[in-house]
C-alpha cells in the first residue's frame, strides 16, 4: 500500500497563483500584431496599439545600426500621419533585451516595438542586414521583403498603395 502525502492547502493555493500571474504576465508581455506576435519590448504597449486588418509595415533593427535609425525616421513620419490606416511596428534582432530597448530611444517614442524570435525569423524567411522592411497586406501576408534603407519618396508611394491612396504622406 502506497502512502500519499498531501500537500497543505496553503501551499496548494500558492502554486496555483504562481502558475496564474505566470500565464498572466505572459499574455500582457506578447502582443498579437496583424501579421505576427512577438514579445514587446516596451512594456506598455496594448493589442490595441496594432490593430489587425490593417497593412502593416515593420523594419527590423539591430542596436548601433546608423541606416537603422535614418529608416526610423521616415516610418515615424509614416506612423505620425497615417496610424489609422497602416501599422508600423518596429522589429529588434541580433542583440539583448536591454540592448534592443536602450536601442529604442533613437526610434519615435509610440513605435510599437518586438523582440524577433526564431519563429518569426524562419516565418520571414530569415534577414541579411538592418535594416530590414517587410510589407504586409491586411490579411498578414508578406508583399515585399527589402533589405537596406528606403528613400522617402518610395515610402510614399508604398503607403499610398498599401492604404489605397487614404494616406498621403
């Protein structure tokens, strides 16, 4: 005859909280982007700052990468006019956690920002170099992969097709 020990109610409870803000944290530290969802790294970030349904325009970024920042700049000009109709998102690889945030201070401040996982990369099919855009339709299919920085003029062109001329930057 096998003697069971029980655990006490305390510490059966206890296990079940753990087990609870575990799942909790999880869910509010991943957010569900129309085409992918990644960890953010910015911690107050909400689904409802990347609505699904929407195109979606996301550039990989590395820490100290200069073109990374200058291609920055031109997608918060696209976020600062046309967040309704397009979601820009920001995408950190090849770097740490602390890395990739203390990176973020030279992107817009309300730029939805993600730590790319390995999933995501195989999804993309990987990425030479940063900066790195991926073009999204609404549905979260990719349109365009390009590597390097984008003047501002085919930004332009790529928003006003992306958002069927609803946007013009």
């Amino acid at each position: 005859m096998k003697i069971i020990k029980v655990k006490p109610r305390w510490l059966q409870i206890k296990m079940v909280l753990a087990i609870a803000s575990t799942i909790v944290f999880a869910f509010i530290t991943s957010v569900s982007a129309a085409p992918f969802t990644l960890k953010s790294l910015k911690p107050a970030v909400t689904a409802n700052e990347v609505t699904s349904k929407l195109p979606t325009i996301t550039m990989i970024f590395q820490p100290d990468c200069s073109w990374c920042k200058k291609q920055g700049i031109a997608l918060a000009n696209v976020y600062e006019q046309c967040k309704d109709a397009v979601n820009v998102s920001l995408v950190g690889a090849k770097g740490n956690r602390r890395q990739l945030k203390q990176a973020l201070k030279h992107y817009h401040k309300d730029l939805p920002a993600f730590i790319a996982d390995a999933k995501f990369l195989r999804k993309i099919g990987g990425y030479q170099a940063s900066p790195t855009t991926i073009i999204y339709d609404d549905n979260g299919d990719i349109l365009l992969k390009k590597r390097g920085y984008i003047a501002n003029d085919k930004l332009q062109n790529v928003v006003k097709v992306l958002t069927q001329g609803a946007c013009l930057i």
